[in-house]
C-alpha cells in the first residue's frame, strides 16, 4: 500500500510504515495545529493510518497538536497561532489510497498556502 498526501507544500508519502515529509515552508506563523474536519472515502483503516502521518509529519515540523474538542478552550493567543487540518482520504488504485490535506487558518476560516 502508498499512502501519499499532497497539500499547498507539505508533502508526506509512506510505503509499508516508512514517511518521508518534505520541507514546509509558512507554518512560522502558527504554533498549533488541530485536525478538525475528516471525510473518508474508502475503508476505515486507511484513514486511521493517514491521519496519523498527518498527524506525525505537523509534529515533526514544530506544531504543538491540539485535538478537536479542546480548541473551544484555548485562549485567543493560542487562537490566532491555530491551523486547522482537513484530511479526504480515498482510494487512488487498488493497492493505494490518496489523501488531500487543506490548511485553514483559525482566525479567517481561509485556506492557507504554505
């Protein structure tokens, strides 16, 4: 199985259980992350593998994780440095699945490039 995740610069591909992420630029200005919002599109266990290298890779690259149900209760500060995650994760061929990542800052609602 590939797994590969594509989204505005971040870059995360694994093959069996190794993840190579790219180098990001843009996330200087955010020092949270939360993934919020996940749709999936084929089998449950490919999603709970995606999300966790999704998951892995923003640690990786500095962000503090926040999880979903604790976001109401971060002060402003903390707000204003949030990047909310949106993971689609579907089946790209048999032996594959994709999966979109979109970056959202908190504070607009507007997606970020990064």
């Amino acid at each position: 199985m590939i797994v590969l995740c594509v989204a505005w610069g971040l870059f995360v591909s694994c093959a069996v259980n190794k993840a190579v992420v790219s180098d990001v630029g843009g996330l200087k200005d955010y020092a949270y992350a939360s993934i919020v919002d996940v749709r999936d599109k084929t089998d449950w266990v490919y999603l709970a593998d995606a999300e966790e290298e999704v998951y892995d890779a923003l640690a990786s690259k500095g962000l503090e994780m926040v999880g979903e149900k604790c976001v109401d209760g971060l002060p402003v500060e903390q707000k204003e440095q949030l990047l909310l995650v949106r993971l689609l994760v579907g089946q790209g061929t048999p032996s594959s699945i994709f999966v979109h990542v979109k970056f959202l800052d908190y504070r607009t609602g507007k997606p970020v490039a990064l």
